[in-house]
C-alpha cells in the first residue's frame, strides 16, 4: 500500500516551522503531524501535543489479530523537532504516549516540559524509564503556566470517564491559552453528558480560537476504544462555541479511520467554522480567526 504523503514532511516542514517562527507576528501556526498529534508555535515559542512519530505501533502489533497498518507516512524525526518547549500527552495509549517519539524528543530538548494527567504518573515514568517526578500532572480543572503555555485539563471520556483510586482522570483534553488565543485539544474522547458546560465553564468567556476533536466513531469490531464520530465533532464545537473546528486522529491506521465527510456535512449544515487539514499542513489563526476560515 502507498502511503500517504504529508503536505509538509521532513527538511520542508522544519523550513516551515522556521519560516513561521522567524515571522514572529503573533500569529498561532498549528501543524498537523499525524493522528492527534499537532506542533503549535507562537512567537518563537513552540509547544508539541501527543506526538506519534514512529512505528512502535505498526512493529508492536504487526503479528496479531489487530495489525496496525500505517496509512500516512511519518511527517518528521523527533530528532529534528529541538525547538519544543512543551509535549503532552493525553492519555497513555501509544499513539498519545510514545516512547520511541518522547525519547528522541527529550533528547533534542534537554529542558523540556511534559504534561500528563496526574493519574498516570507511575505508568508514563515506567513507559518513558523517567524520573517519576518529572513530568508535570493535572486533573480535570487544574491548570499549569509553562513559559507563555498555560494548560488546563479537561476529563474526558475514552470511551469511559476513569480515574484512579484518588478519583483522577486518567484522560484528559487539553485547554491550551497562549498570548490572547485559547485552543482546545480533546485527545482521544466521546462525548458525555455534561461536556460541552465543563469546558464552557473552563474557557470562561473568553472565546475559543480552534478546537480539535477525532472523528473516527466508534466501531466495536476494532477492539479499541472509540472517539467521537464527525457528526458529534462538529456539533460539539458548534455547542461550544468553537471559531474553528479541526478533525483529528484519522489516516493513520487502516483498521481504526475514518473519512472526514460526516463532520464536514454537518459542520457546514450548522454554519460551524471548520477546516480539514491534510497531513503536514499548517494552519494559521489570527485574533479574529472566522471569517477566513468560513465555508
Ligand atoms: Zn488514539
């Protein structure tokens, strides 16, 4: 099978980022890097969220029931990604929590900042062979200021709410203001009763720049937990009020994607704002991102 291609991958994407960082124009670039993995710069500042940049998982399952065919090439080595101030992880699934990305990426970045949800603290030091106390962890609620990033976590449902015996979330979306832009980041998630007012009541009037959401459903034959499907993707967003809505985490594995079609009829039948990305490719936002992404 032919891979896909990424818009942007390797010495071009890099030039890219460069190129933006060194616009310096207060704009917020968002690139998506496969799956839901996105590098979102700001000023020269640059923060990288659940970043899947290897082959663990094709490897891993390549002899069982479930193989996990890759269906977009990889856009970049973590090597080359030194500009990152900032990596998260949602959960602790492998395409949100890599160790054959984080590795690299630690390296390239001697003082790099992790952000997990507290609840997976034992199990992400174990993964990444870490020091426990490094990575910064948040439940639903908190937030954390790192350098011009301030995060906030959101529980989210994947498919369950779980927590841990202390009652935290083992899964986390990721509200996520820098300068005057607030973005969301759901991670792996399907709806639950009570979303759309917890992150209302997060976001606390301030408007929301871009969220990004799955749109791959839930199909039990996978035998994986599913997210939202794209209909539930742009409804969200329109309920929240989203300026911009992005679909994530698909074409990447054949046995787990989607196409964007759904979320696309219905974002446009609601008049949400939305924008598919094609891998490697960059989306600018402005203060009054709208218009221009308008369909
Ligand atoms: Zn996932």
């Amino acid at each position: 099978m032919k891979l896909i291609a990424p818009v942007l991958a390797d010495d071009e994407l890099l030039a890219d980022i460069a190129a933006g960082a060194d616009a310096d124009d207060g704009r917020v670039r968002l690139w998506w890097l496969g799956q839901a993995g996105f590098l979102v710069q700001w000023h020269r500042h640059h923060l990288l969220i659940d970043p899947y940049l290897s082959n663990s998982l094709t490897t891993k399952y390549a002899d069982t029931d479930t193989p996990h065919v890759r269906l977009t090439a990889r856009a970049v080595d973590p090597h080359r990604l030194g500009m990152i101030e900032v990596v998260t992880s949602s959960h602790n699934h492998t395409d949100h929590l890599d160790h054959e990305t984080l590795g690299p990426l630690r390296d390239a970045n001697p003082t790099l900042a992790m952000v997990i949800p507290e609840a997976n603290r034992a199990f992400v030091a174990e993964r990444l062979r870490t020091d426990p106390a490094w990575p910064v962890g948040l439940t639903d609620g908190a937030s954390t200021q790192l350098g011009p990033w301030r995060l906030t976590g959101l529980a989210v449902a994947h498919e369950q709410l779980e927590t841990d015996d202390a009652g935290r979330h083992r899964h986390l979306g990721y509200v996520v203001e820098v300068g005057p832009f607030t973005l969301f980041h759901s991670g792996d998630a399907v709806p639950y009763v009570g979303m759309v007012e917890r992150l209302i009541a997060l976001l606390g009037g301030r408007p929301l720049h871009v969220a990004v959401l799955p749109i791959n459903g839930r199909v039990p034959a996978r035998r994986v937990p599913g997210n939202f499907w794209g209909d539930e993707a742009a409804t969200f967003a329109h309920a929240v009020g989203a300026r911009l809505v992005v679909p994530m985490h698909y074409d990447m594995f054949a046995f787990n994607t989607e196409t964007p079609a759904r979320f696309e009829e219905t974002a446009r039948a609601l008049g949400q704002p939305h924008r598919v990305l094609r891998g490697g490719e960059r989306l600018e936002i402005t203060p009054t991102t709208e218009s221009e992404d308008r369909p």
